[in-house]
C-alpha cells in the first residue's frame, strides 16, 4: 500500500489524518504528488525535502503522497494548493479526475513542476490545467531562459535579470501554449549546442508560466529535473513563491 509522507532529512510516513489534525490558523494547506508510472525523477526526493525545509518558515503545512486513491473530494477538501512534482504515465480514474476537477473549481491552486507536463496525457481538462504536454528533449546541458515578465511574485528571485542560465533538461511541448497562458520565461534556443536532432526546437519556446480560471490560480515550471535545481537559493525562491501565488498570498 501506498503512503502519505512527510519528510526532513530523513523520511518518515504517517497518515494524513495526522496532518489535519495539526492545522493550525492561517497556515496554508499543501499536498504535493508525485506519482510515476514510468520514468521517475531521482530529484522527486530532493523537491519534497526542499519543500518540508520551506514549510515551517513559510507557515505551511504539507502533506506529500504517492497515492492517486487519495483524490477524493473529502480528501482535497483539506488543501490549499495541490504541487505535482514530477509525476509520469497516468494515475487516475474517472472518479479521482473528476475529484481533482471539483477542488480546482472552487478556487483552489495547482503548481506543476518539471514533468507535470508529461502527465495524464489523455485527460484533457489536466492539458489544460497544466498548460502544455511534453514531447521531447535535447541532451540535457548548461543553457538560458529569457525572462519575459519580471513582475510576477515567482520571477523576483531572478533579481530583475533578462536571462538566467543553468543545467537542466530543456522541455518541449506537443503545442505552443502560448495563446492560453501567460509566459514569463522562454528558453533561449539558441543557447542550446549539445543536439542529435532538430525535433526540440519550438522556435517561440515558454517554459515557465501561469493562468488564473474563476478564482483557481495554475503555475508552471519547467525546471525541476536535477537534484540541483532544489539546492539552487534562485529556482527555491521560485518555486517557494509559485506556492504562495497558488495559495493567494501574494
């Protein structure tokens, strides 16, 4: 069977009820996913212990599963914000789809991380939700983004900059999602020199954005790949404020 986690340093599992229980007013409630069907990210496990060390400072209470079951509308009841860190294949039935559907609908936020994007890729409301399927890659490697809006509270860490260059695993997406969400960052594709092949290229290429849809706020970012990008002050600093946007503190 499947566990709820909570986890610091070392992990530890004990149920979700628990979690509820110790609550506490004004905190933000935050469940992260992250199952896989098929490839897993080695760094699922640094995300989770990035987001646990954010918790306490940040007045959060998180609760972390592998366990699609769990989606149940008396279950998502309880959050705030649901982050899907690096979930793969598929996970939910018609119930739990529309459990997801229903918490999203009433106002609630999402944060999808890395491959959020290649996730449920036959659910249609998810596409939607998340803003973009992934398709494919190039070699991952040492390249830019382009910051396009630096207003938003999940771009500040980038200190104001236009670029911002790292190593990472540079996404591509079945279709540009560009006329549907609001992009803050694209990759510069021209930073990119390691490739076997053209079938990455986007040309106009987003890789982090956002939408708001009557009163539900999603994010998306497309790092998340590698351990380091959870040890990066630049990318936690991102990814803790997409949290606080979801949850409609900033």
């Amino acid at each position: 069977m499947k566990k709820i986690l909570v986890i610091s340093l070392t992990f530890f599992a004990f149920s979700a009820l628990t979690v509820a229980q110790n609550i506490k007013s004004g905190t933000k409630n935050i469940l992260v996913f992250s199952e896989t069907s098929r490839n897993r990210h080695e760094s699922i496990s640094s995300g989770l212990k990035m987001i646990f060390d954010l918790s306490s400072n940040e007045n959060w209470v998180v609760t972390a599963t592998e366990d699609a079951s769990l989606f149940t509308p008396e279950f998502l009841g309880r959050f705030d914000v649901v982050v899907f860190l690096n979930p793969t294949g598929s996970a939910f039935n018609e119930g739990q789809k529309k459990a997801f559907e229903q918490f999203m609908e009433k106002g609630k936020g999402f944060v999808g991380i890395h491959s959020a994007a290649d996730f449920e890729h036959e659910w249609p409301w998810y596409g939607k939700l998340v803003g973009g399927y992934f398709k494919t890659h190039p070699a991952s490697q040492e390249a830019t983004i382009k910051i396009e809006d630096a207003s938003h509270p999940a771009m500040k860490p980038f200190e104001g900059g236009k670029t911002y260059s790292r190593f990472d695993e540079w996404y591509t997406f079945k279709e540009n999602p560009r006329k549907n969400v609001h992009v803050l960052a694209a990759l510069d594709e021209t930073s990119i020199k390691k490739t076997d092949n053209d079938n990455w290229k986007m040309g106009d290429h987003p890789f982090i954005w956002w939408q708001e849809n009557k009163g539900s706020r999603s994010f998306y970012t497309g790092f998340g790949h590698t351990h380091e990008d959870f040890q990066d002050k630049v990318i936690v600093e991102h990814i803790r404020q997409a949290i606080n946007w979801a949850a409609k503190r900033l």
